[in-house]
C-alpha cells in the first residue's frame, strides 16, 4: 500500500503480513502518517492498545475503512508521535482516552 491510502485518525480493518509472511487480519487506528511508515495503534486481539510503526508494504489489502467521530477519537499526546522518538522503537505500549467514553 501506499501512504496516500491512510488519513490521520482514521480506522481500518486490513490485511497485514506478519514477520513470517503470513496474512493477519487487524484492526488498526492511524496516529500519524510518514513518508515510509505509519503509527497505528491496535484496535482489537491480543495487541489491543499497543502502538506500532507499521511500515506501508506491511499492509496488503484495505478491507473496510470505518467513520470516526469525533468523540470517539483516541488523545495522546504529540511528543509521543515524533519521528524522533521511534527511529529507535517498533511499538509502545500506552494508554489513551476518548472524550466521549468518559475516559
């Protein structure tokens, strides 16, 4: 895939080859988008809240894109998206809230 497939908090259900080459479905919510990679977090299975660098041709297909609202838009902040801060790190364990569910 490419980088103009994904928006900045938007939420795709898609297709990912895993280190081994398998396909994996997931579910992911895109934070920020780079020119080779992309941090998404997980949005469901065992890796639920784990933020990630996704690199684009990690993804093989876009299966549903779904709406976010506003309310329901994961906060973190800023600094822990810089570019800086993951040229060391693949993936983040953290917590985030969204306004409308109280958190």
């Amino acid at each position: 895939m490419e980088k103009n497939a994904f928006t900045k908090d938007g939420h795709y259900a898609v297709t990912l080859r895993d280190r081994e080459g398998r396909l994996r479905p997931a579910n992911i919510y895109v934070h920020r988008t780079e020119d080779d990679y992309m941090i998404v977090r997980h949005t469901s299975g065992a890796d639920l809240g784990l933020l990630i660098k996704l690199g684009y041709d990690a993804v093989v297909k876009i299966v549903r894109t779904h709406p976010v609202l506003d309310r329901k838009r994961f906060m973190i902040p800023e600094a822990m998206l810089k570019p800086k801060l993951w040229e060391t790190r693949d993936s983040m364990r953290t917590y985030s809230s969204a306004p409308g569910l109280g958190k």
